[in-house]
C-alpha cells in the first residue's frame, strides 16, 4: 500500500491541567501561593499595559504613536501612576531637580551622578592662561521645548550647557588681568556672564540656578614672574616712601628752623618791651623821688624861714639863750648836779 504524504500526528502533546496541579500539590500553601498568582498575574499585566509610574524628581511628557493626537504633546506630565497604553503612547521623562555639570581636570570631583569635563583654559588679556574650575547648575524648565530642538535624552547638555558656558567664561573672565580674578573686578565680570548664560539657557528651554567659579590654577612662569613683579613693586613703593620720608625731614626742619626764628624774634621783642617797661619805672620813681626831694626842701627851707622870722620877733632872745643853754649841756662831760632849771629865763 502507498504511504501517506502527510506527516504522523506527534506522539506527545503539552497540556496544562490545572486542576490535576493542585490536586498534586496537595491543597496546602503551595496551592494556595498559586491561586494567588493566578490572581495577581492579570492585574500586573495590566498595569504594565495601562499605566507607567513617574518618580517624585521627574517630570513626563506623552508622545502618541498614531490616531488624531499623534506626536509630542505639550500638556506635562506630573509625579505619581500615569496612564500609558502599550504600544499607542510612551511617556518620556526628564528631570525636574537641580543638575551639575562640572568643568574641572580634579579626578577626585569626578561621579557618576553629574557630567564633567576638562578644566576651562581662559587666556587673560596679559598672556597668561588661567584654567578655571566651574560648576554649573541648571534645571529643566521647559521639557517640549527642550525636546523639540534637541530630541530626547542629554543631548541639551551639549547643545547648550557646553556649548555656551566654556565660550562665556572665556569671553568675561577673558577680559582681566591675571591678577585681577582675586578682586572685585572678576565678581562684576561673574554677574554679567551669569546674565548673559540665564537669557540663552532660557531661549533653549533650560533655567540657569547658577555658575559656581570654584578655583583658579596660574602657570608656573606667572607665579614666578609675579614675584618678580611684586619685589620690583615693593622696591619702588620703598624708595616713594623713602623719599616722603626724606622730604618730610626737610620741611620738618624748615619748619623747627622758623619756629625758633619766631621764638628768636618774639624774645627779642619782649626783651625790649621789658626794657622799656624798666626804663619807664625807673623813669618813674626818679621822678617821684625827685618830686618828693623837692617838696622835702621847700618844707625845710619854709620851715628855717618861719624859724628866721620867729628868730627876728619877740622872744627870740630867750630862745638864743636857751639853744646856747643845750650846746653847753651837751659839751659837758661827766655828772652834773643842777639845783635849778638851767631853763629857767627868769633867774639869769
């Protein structure tokens, strides 16, 4: 007889008998862990097909695959279970905190957790190149935006953290003075760069928290020429000093030289207004003694014109006799016995 064409029926086929299952794991825990499963198994599925979660520190946008909606939609999508439809729509999240990019050559500020990248150079207006250490901290402002210029993922971060902050940097800081980044000048030069980065990050759908200017690495040729420099600066400031010094001795000297002129002067004067003064006191009592002499004289010669003319009157002869009486008293020595009062007109 022919053989048939058609292949043999398989010897062996696979069936899933449930209910001989749990009869053969006897009823116990193990059966009930199944019934479980079976439970829950079509509400996980479910919730894969019909919902996503959205974590606490990111925001979503949903993008349909086909229908009316089809595209980017601009409506965001907030934390916590969202609805997503398998295979209609997807939603894209981003992060809504504070990111870092890092510019900087240190290995250990290095981490997974932000980007980073080498040292900025900036070339100062005096020739020598300082490589700056920054840090740039940015958010997600405006997710549609950000995605409809520079798609999904972390392709902003090249398209507008690097590709503004190295050229800013170099521009601002560009203009000084090596020297000048440890004065106030680098700080106004900061807050115009700050501005000017906020203004282009918020064009690109991105919000400047701020630009952190960490430290400053000189080459060794500037550090060593600023020695020099400072050495020749202090040189010159000595010798300025010096000479202030020197020219405030010399007016200091002028001037003790016309104080003690003005002493000199003003002595000699006071010397001559003593000399007058003792000139007129001794002026003065000449003057006085003379006038006293003179009214002393014309009392004694008033006084011996009086006696004369009392000598010319009455009387006059006992008043001899009695002057003739005390010179001889007076010429005699030794005791006298007198009885009578020599004085004693009358008797004689």
């Amino acid at each position: 007889m022919f053989e048939s064409s058609a292949a043999p029926p398989p010897r062996f086929k696979a069936r899933l008998n449930i209910p001989r299952i749990l009869a053969l794991a006897g009823g116990g825990w193990l059966s009930k862990l199944f019934k479980l499963g079976l439970v829950l198994l079509p509400i996980v599925l479910l919730r894969a097909c019909l919902f996503t979660y959205v974590p606490p520190d990111e925001l979503g946008l949903r993008q349909v695959s086909y229908g009316p909606s089809k595209g980017l939609q601009k409506q965001l999508v907030g934390p916590g279970y969202r609805r997503q439809i398998f295979g209609y729509e997807t939603i894209r999240t981003f992060p809504r905190n504070v990111q870092a990019v890092e510019f900087t050559n240190d290995a250990t500020e290095r981490g997974k957790d932000h980007r980073t990248i080498s040292s900025i150079n900036v070339p100062t207006v005096d020739g020598y190149p300082v490589a700056i250490d920054a840090t740039v901290l940015y958010r997600v402002a405006d997710p549609f935006l950000v995605v409809s210029k520079f798609g999904f993922g972390r392709g902003y971060e090249d398209n507008v953290v690097v590709r503004f902050v190295d050229p800013a940097i170099k521009q601002h800081l560009g203009e000084l003075r090596a020297e000048e980044f440890y004065r106030d000048r680098r700080l106004a030069k900061v807050v115009d760069m700050k501005r000017e980065l906020a203004q282009k990050f918020k064009e690109n759908g991105l919000q400047l928290a701020d630009v952190l200017i960490r430290q400053y690495d000189y080459p060794q040729t500037f550090q060593q020429l600023t020695e020099a420099k400072k050495i020749q600066d202090q040189s010159v400031l000595t010798n300025r000093a010096l000479a202030k010094q020197a020219e405030v001795d010399t007016r200091l000297k002028q001037v003790s030289a016309e104080g003690q002129n003005s002493i000199n002067v003003r002595s000699a004067e006071f010397q001559a207004q003593i000399t007058g003064l003792n000139a007129q006191r001794d002026f003065y009592e000449r003057s006085k003694h003379a006038e006293a002499d003179l009214l002393v004289k014309s009392a004694e010669a008033s006084g011996n014109e009086q006696i004369n003319r009392a000598m010319e009157g009455a009387g006059s002869d006992k008043l001899l006799r009695l002057r003739k009486g005390l010179a001889l008293l007076n010429s005699i020595k030794g005791p006298i016995y007198i009885t009578d009062d020599p004085t004693d007109i009358s008797k004689h």
